[in-house]
C-alpha cells in the first residue's frame, strides 16, 4: 500500500491511496482520498478519486517530533569522508521544519558554499515505542519512504556538531509517498540510485550513487532498535538510515533525484535563498 499526503488547488491536505498504472489495477496513477490520518486512527474511504498528475504530492508524513539521522551507515560513504565506521550509531536529529515534500525547493543559504545530497532510505514510525528488542522492530515501523538529507558540508567541519549544517529549513525532502508492504528484509535489499541534473536538461543527468541497502553497516532493525534505547519514538517521526558512497555537490539551478526500487522518486530542485 502507499500512503500519500496531497493538496487539490485551494484546498487543505489530505491522504490517499495511490494506485500505479504498473499496479494492474482498474485506477493507475490515481490517489484515491481517505479520511483522516493513517498514522493517527483508522481511516476509510471518501470515494473521491484523482490523477497524480491533478494533485500536488506533499510531504508524506510531518514528523510530529523528530527526524533522526545516522551517519557513516555505509563503510564506502564514511571512507570517502575520511573517516571509519562508529563503533556505536552515529545518531543526530534534524528539526521538522527541515521537511520538505516532492518538487519542492532545496534552499541553499547563505551561509554555505559547499551543499551536498544525501540519498537514504527513510524509515517512518508507526506506534509510541521505547526500548525496543530488535526482534519486535516490525511492530512499530508503520512503513519506508524516501530522503534527501542534505547537508552544508562546510558548516559541519566548522561547527564540529552537525545540527546548523544539516538542520535549515527544506534540508529534509521525504517523499512522494510511504509504502507500508515492504518487510524488513526486502527493506534492507533495495537499490538506492541519487542523480543530478540541469534544471534546464533534466533528461541530461550524473548518477552519483548507486547501491543497496544491504550494504548498511548496520540493518534497519538495528538502528531502530538503538535508537529507541535512549529516545521514545512516537507515529510520524521518521529515521534516516544513512547515504551510500557518492555524495557530492548540488548547486542552485540543478535538480537531485534519488529513486528507491518499490518506493518511487523524489525530485527536488536547488535555489538560492532569496
């Protein structure tokens, strides 16, 4: 099942089903509207059914608390970086007002000269949890999505912590939706592929990662399981599970796609700050 959150002109968000035409189904590339939140109560139809291409996809979950990041999750990733694999999780926290939805726009501020994209699976949560063994993460995990965890690299060899260079605002793009079929062993197998391109020739693109997720140093039900030993997690908050090898620089002008195999794509574009 995916799960989206869209916007009809002049009109406030909703969810929906979507249904692809690869689906087979009698309603492809159509998000039919559900009432209520998916991750807060039971929902149903409304009957109301609309072409993706006449709806405006959001931001999929707004994490009612947190975003949590890992770094150096990928043993290539942290050796490009110069540095080793953690003993321990690397965890940080970017704010959710750092989240932004499909083809929104990444702002680079000011303040950086050096922004760089982060392609990662996201992990979204679905139930309060604490303290929970590995063999139960299944229980509380409500579904995967995509994220672009974008980071002033400058600002994080400056500042020494990473909460400025990771945390402005449109620094978190999740999306287009949150598919909730996929079990934890099919979640830690699939293909993560970040491409950059010219605003102006956006078939014209550089893929600048291209791996699994199999090669997390440390699997989904391990960090999630972490995780929660020293933070309650609650619905909607969402976990960002680490970038493969092949970060790099996105300048304004420039759009980043990172596709996940049985998710979809996000495509956000890059601008200056006004």
């Amino acid at each position: 099942m995916r799960i989206a959150r869209y916007a009809l002109a002049g009109a406030e968000p909703q969810f929906g089903l979507v249904e692809l035409a690869a689906d087979g189904g009698e309603h492809p590339d159509t998000v039919a509207a559900i009432t209520g939140d998916p991750l807060a109560g039971p929902v149903n139809y409304t009957g109301e059914r609309h072409s993706l291409e006449d709806v405006r996809l959001l931001a999929p979950v707004i994490p009612r608390s947190k975003v949590v990041g890992v770094g150096r999750n990928y043993v290539a990733h942290a050796q490009e970086m110069g540095n080793s694999v953690p003993e321990t999780p690397l965890v940080f926290f970017k704010p959710n007002t750092a989240v932004i939805g499909p083809d929104e726009p990444i702002v680079r501020p000011s303040a950086t000269k050096d922004l760089h994209h982060e392609g990662e699976l996201a992990v979204v949560i679905g139930r309060i949890c604490k303290q929970v063994p590995i063999e139960r993460v299944q229980e509380v995990i409500f579904g995967y999505t995509i994220a672009n965890d974008i980071t002033a690299r400058d600002l994080q060899a400056s500042d020494g912590q990473w909460a400025r260079a990771k945390g402005w605002d449109t620094f978190c793009p999740l999306g287009p939706w949150v598919v909730t079929h996929l079990t934890l062993e099919e979640a830690g197998d699939l293909q993560i592929t970040t491409t950059v391109a010219d605003q102006r020739t956006p078939d014209d693109e550089e893929v600048r990662q291209d791996d699994s997720t199999r090669l997390m140093v440390r699997s989904i039900a391990e960090l999630v399981s972490h995780i929660s030993e020293f933070t309650t997690l609650l619905p909607g908050d969402v976990i960002l599970t680490g970038t493969p090898a092949g970060v790099g620089p996105v300048q304004p002008g420039q759009r980043v796609r990172v596709a996940i195999e049985e998710i979809g794509e996000l495509c956000n574009p890059v601008v200056d700050e006004e």
